[in-house]
C-alpha cells in the first residue's frame, strides 16, 4: 500500500499532483476502513470528496465529511483507532486525534515521511494531513443512497444523493463566511449536467433554518439568493483557493463572473 502511494507521486506530473494524488489514496484507505468497521451503517458520506468518489468531479479535496444519519453503533473515536492500526500495518507513521466535544465532531490523520519520502519535502518528519469531520445533528430531508466505489480501493458507501449533495453545497455558498473557490466549482458541475441538478429543497429548507434561524428564509429563492452572491464575488480569491485542486488547470477559466451567472435561470 505505501509502495502505490510512493509510486503515485513518482508517476505524477508537477508536485501539487503527486501531493493530491498522495492524499487522495490515503482517503480512500479510510474509506475501507470505515466501509469495514461498518460505520456506513450510521454514516452518511457528504461533501466535495463524496462528490469525486461518487460522481468524478475532476478537482481534488483535502477533507472527509460525513453526516450522522443514525446514532445506532456511533463510535468515531473506535473507528479513528482503526484508521491508525489499519494505516500502521500498512507501513505508514501515522498519528490521529479526535474532538467530540462540538457537534460537528472532528479529527485529523497525520502521516509523517510520506513527504519526504516522495520527494515533496526537505523535512523527513513533515505530516501529509486529512481531516474528518462529522456533523452530529445534520439537517433532516437528506435522500440516502447506497454504492460500490472502486477508486484505488473498493469499499461500500452510504451517501447522499445528488440533489441532496447540491442542497449541502448550495447551503454552503449561502452561508459560510468566506470565499472557497472550490465551492464554486462544484456549483459548475452541478450546472453542467445534463439535465442539470437542483437541489432537495427540503434539505436545504431545514438547513438553512438551521444556521440563519430566520423563519422567512425560503430555499425555493435560492437562485436569486445565488445570483446576489455571484454579483458581489471576489473571483480572484475564488481561483487563489481552487488552483491547487484542479485535475485540469485550465478549469480555471471557467469560473468567471459572466459565466457564473449564466448558469442561473
């Protein structure tokens, strides 16, 4: 395992490549554990990587998010006792942390001399890092669904659906207090499909309420809402944040302001 990790940056084009390509398999070795700790039984897999093992969406993600569909057989903190043991044996020094006190629950896979074992840094105890968060009260509405994914490792997910995962991602754009790029690339694919998504309303109804405890707040106006904040966009602090994740840099171009709005009705 650590030997196809290696020869995934070798194999690599420029250093920001071999880094997410390096990352992205340990995520998927994660996503076996958990697949066999059977944590997808109160799991639900969300978010922009959710959106690349699911449905390919060509840029790369650093975190794992997950929300917490069902409280029977909860244990995160067994399951990151896992990941180090399961990792270890694998070869890697790694090191975990875990923090349930807020509840968004959250912990970090550490992997130190992967980094400089691949040439990608000076420094042999520098930690190539992943991390997991997972939201213990997620709004209800979300559409569940069940799939093999085979990408580096096969495992078995429970995850949202698509309209689902765009109600996550719409709420996102609304609510989160600064410019991710990424988030806006997502918000393009979602647009690009053909017929293209819409979100589950109900989800984004209730998290909307959730966050903004405003009961006027509508979900079925989210397009204006959208347009509102495309119009008033930093985009060159949307492309800062997304360069290093695109699978094709020249993805970058896509994300303007005229474009943006196009993909409004």
């Amino acid at each position: 395992m650590k030997e196809e990790v290696l020869a995934l940056a070798r194999n690599a084009p420029d250093p920001q490549t071999a880094l997410n390509r390096m990352r992205e398999y340990l995520q998927a070795c994660t996503l076996r554990v958990l697949h066999d700790c059977e944590a997808f039984r109160p799991l639900a897999f969300v978010g922009g990587t959710a959106l690349r093992f699911l449905h390919g969406l060509p840029r790369y993600s650093e975190d794992l998010d997950f929300a917490l569909e069902n409280k029977d057989a909860y244990d995160g903190e067994a399951w990151m006792r896992a990941i180090k043991r399961e990792l270890q044996l694998a070869g890697f020094e790694v090191e975990v942390a875990w923090n349930q006190k807020p509840v968004v629950h959250g912990g970090w896979i550490r992997v130190a001399g992967i980094l400089w074992e691949a040439g990608l840094s000076p420094m042999k105890n520098q930690k190539l890092s992943i991390k997991v968060e997972i939201d213990t009260r997620p709004p209800a509405g979300a559409v569940l669904e069940r799939k093999l994914v085979t990408r580096h490792l096969p495992f078995f997910l429970c995850h949202h659906d698509l309209p689902s995962l765009m109600a996550g991602k719409i709420h996102a754009l609304l609510c989160r207090p600064y410019v991710k790029g990424r988030d806006w690339y997502d918000f393009v694919w979602y647009r690009s499909q053909r017929p293209p998504t819409t979100p589950n309303l109900t989800l984004l109804q209730n998290a909307l309420l959730q966050t903004e405890q405003d009961q006027d707040v509508q979900a079925e106006m989210w397009e204006g809402d959208i347009r509102q904040k495309i119009e008033n966009l930093n985009i060159e602090a949307v492309l800062r944040d997304l360069g290093p994740f695109l699978e094709r840099p020249a993805d970058a171009k896509l994300l303007t302001r005229e474009n943006l709005l196009g993909l409004i009705h």
